[in-house]
C-alpha cells in the first residue's frame, strides 16, 4: 500500500476516478526528456494537471502550468536559463518557482502569493521524472546495467498512445502477442507456443523469466533464424506503470528496455522508452529509435483498439489462459496498491 501524504486536489477536467488519482498522485512518472529541455519553458501534462519545466541555472523547476497573477500559461512565455517570464505581464519566476520580478512595479516588494506551486524534479535514465504528492521520498524504478561502463545509453523519442497507460504496460509484458502483432519486425508468425513461466512477486510488482524460440533480431539479420538458440526474457515490473525487459541474446550479448508509460490523463499516455545494451554500439542512433518505433507503433494499435479502455482489475470480468500469467500478476499489484477494483475512467 503507497504511504499517505496531504490530500491534493484534483485537477480541471480530471479523468480518474478520484481514489486512482489520489494514489497515482503519490507515484513517480517521468514527464519528459532531458534533451528536450532548453532554455525555453516547457509544457507537459501529467494525470490531468498541466505543467510547466524550467532550467533555474543548474537546477530543474517543475510547476504548474499557470501564472498566478492572471491564469496564463506559463509555457506560452519565454526563458534565459536562469528563470521564464509569463506571456502576458512579463512576471519572471526563477529557481525555486520564486517570482523575482514584476516589471510594472520594479522597486515593490513582491508578495509571496505570486510564487508558483512546484513539484520535485529528478533526472535519471535521461528522463525528467515527479510527483505530484511527494512524502519527500524518491521512488524510481531501477534499471539493470544503465550505469555500467560497456554499456551504450539510449533515450528514444517518446510516443503518445490514446489508451490507458496500464493498457500499455501490460501489451509490453505480454508474450503470446509476438507471433500476431510483431511480425514485420522481428517475431515468426509460425512460433505462437507460449512455454510455461512463472511470475515471482516482488514489493513493487514481480518478476518474470521468459525463454523461448522466439529471436530478438530484427527480420532479415543473418542471425534472425538461429537453431537452438534459447531467448531469455527477464521481465521486472515496476507498478504502477513501469517495467524492464532484459534479452539476453547469443554472445552474452544484453538488451535492457525500459517502458515508462507516463500517464497523461486516463486516456492518453506519453511512453517514454530508454534503452541500452552491450553490442551493436557503432549502429546510428536514428536506426536504433525507427526500429523501436515501428515496435511499438504496432502495439499501440492494439492498445488504442481495446475494450473496455482501461484495465479491469476484477478477475472475473475477462478471460484468462496460461500464457497471460504476467496479466494476472500484474493486476494483482495494483489491487494489492489499493487500486479500483475496475480500473476506470
């Protein structure tokens, strides 16, 4: 069960059930790129509430997306690096969320009421990650081998998918889809059989070894078709919208991708994916993000198609066959959180 800070009040609009808010409130998402962070404000969206990213010198300010003076957003302004003026009266806002400047009034004080409500910001796996109702405790999932030395970093461009984010998480950890959804990419449609795997849960979620036929190669690689090669796919899951797959491919060869649905709203998520590994490191970085696309552009239509669109929790209301162990797992987490028992919009 998540620990309790102070109650938040739900954004504008809010398209969770207030209890799913409440708790996803508590949790850490990632909410952008490092990379795409410049000088300029930027704007975000994170469970329905609307943010805003600033560089305050060398620190990050999240906040929200709102100038408290008349209610424009502070995305539409401009920044130097060191703070961002609002669009409309120039108030500037530096480190901290401090307004350190209303240019109508230059020599005045400056009341407290024009600082803006901020919101932790931490950097890892090249991701900006929050929260919107923080014990003061950092929680990010970890991620096997990002910081070891013969291992390349890759932070691919996110993809937006309008379905629930725990829709996706779960597409990602299945393993009875490859022979149907993943054939122009690097499955066999002639190798369906799911071999039995047994999910062991964990204090956040669980973990799951996979081993099968089935290759990680792209199609066409001359090792696509390799006999007797047996794939390892060690699955950690992270609830509530969180998992890794580590591939173990021949030569000792690892590949670790991060899923990280960030959940804009309850029916939109921002899938942020990094990456690394310890071979192919000379491949250019654009071969690497159009492969990771086209994988996952072939998820999202399955995930955009789905009903009902978000994740029944409730056992009972859809079938189940062996192959979707780490389904059931995964949804027994996130009723173990305090989730509803139909996880709903």
């Amino acid at each position: 069960m998540i620990s309790q800070p102070a109650t938040v009040h739900l954004p504008r609009n809010c398209t969770f059930e207030a209890a799913d808010w409440d708790l996803l409130a508590r949790c850490w998402h990632p909410v952008a790129l490092v990379r795409e962070l410049e000088d300029k404000p930027l704007g975000v969206t994170l469970l329905d509430a609307p943010l805003v990213l600033y560089r305050a010198g060398g620190t990050i300010v999240i906040a929200d997306d709102l100038c408290p003076h008349r209610g424009v957003p502070l995305s539409m302004g401009k920044g130097d690096g060191q703070t961002i003026a609002c669009a409309y009266h120039g108030f500037r806002f530096g480190n901290g969320g401090k307004c350190v400047r209303v240019p109508a009034h230059p020599d005045s004080a400056i009341p407290s009421k024009l600082n803006l409500r901020t919101y932790p910001a931490v950097e890892r796996y090249g991701l900006i990650w929050t929260c919107l109702n923080s014990n003061a405790s950092v929680i990010l999932p970890p991620m096997p081998h990002w910081d070891e030395p013969d291992y390349q970093q890759i932070n691919c461009p996110w993809i937006d998918i309008a379905g629930f984010a725990g829709r996706q998480v779960e597409g990602f950890i299945d393993v009875a889809h490859f022979a149907f959804v993943h054939t122009e990419t690097f499955a066999h449609p002639d190798n369906p059989i799911v071999p039995s795997y047994v999910p062991k849960m964990t204090h956040d979620g669980f973990e799951a070894e996979y081993r099968s036929t089935v290759s990680n190669f792209p199609i066409g690689h001359e090792d696509w078709e390799k006999p007797g090669f047996e794939w390892l796919r060690h699955f950690r899951v992270h609830a509530p919208f969180v998992a890794t797959l580590e591939i173990h491919f021949p030569e000792d060869g690892r590949l670790v991708i991060m899923n990280a649905a960030s959940p804009v709203s309850a029916r939109k998520t921002r899938m942020f994916s990094p990456i690394c590994r310890n071979f192919d490191k000379q491949i250019p970085l654009q071969a690497v993000y159009d492969f990771n696309r086209r994988i996952f552009e072939e998820d999202r239509a399955l995930v955009e198609a789905q009903k009902p669109e978000n994740l029944p929790l409730d056992p009972t209301l859809e079938a189940h066959v062996m192959a979707d162990r780490s389904s059931i797992a995964y949804r027994r987490t996130l009723r173990a959180m305090g989730f509803s028992q139909f996880f709903t919009a």
